[in-house]
C-alpha cells in the first residue's frame, strides 16, 4: 500500500545504494498498486499490481535465487500491474 514521504525516501536509498529491489504491496482484500501508484514516476521500487505480498515474496524469492536483475524482476511484476 501506500508509504509515507519519508520512508519512500529510505526505499529509494537502499535500491539505489545498495541494488536491493524492493516490491511495494498490499494487505487489502481486493484492489492492487498499479504501477502508477508508487511514490512517484522516478520511483525505483516495483509495484505488485494484483498479487498479495506472501506471492510477491515468493515470485521476487524466485526471481533472486534465478539471479535475475533488476529490470528483469520488474518486467516479472509488470503483467500483474495496470499502467
């Protein structure tokens, strides 16, 4: 879901600082965070569209342990996310 300021700042520092990809997602029943729903348009971080954050983990967990990077983990994610 939606992050404060802040702490959006501090995602960006550790993807940027330490190429760590970070999957914003939610808790709620029924919606998504599209893409157009993180923080801003130069957002680093990957929006999770549809899937809820215990499918996020395991698609990104996958994802890693395939050494994908990180453009290759976003366009994973991108199907699931409405522009």
């Amino acid at each position: 879901g939606g992050v404060s300021t802040p702490f959006n700042a501090a995602m960006e520092d550790v993807i940027s600082n330490h190429s760590i990809p970070i999957v914003q997602s939610t808790r709620a029943m029924s919606g998504e965070v599209p893409s157009t729903g993180v923080a801003s348009d130069t957002a680093l971080h990957i929006a999770s569209g549809y899937l809820n954050p215990m499918k996020s983990r395991i698609l990104l967990g996958l994802l890693l342990a395939h050494g994908k990077n990180m453009t290759e983990i976003a366009e994973a994610f991108a199907p699931s996310t409405v522009a």
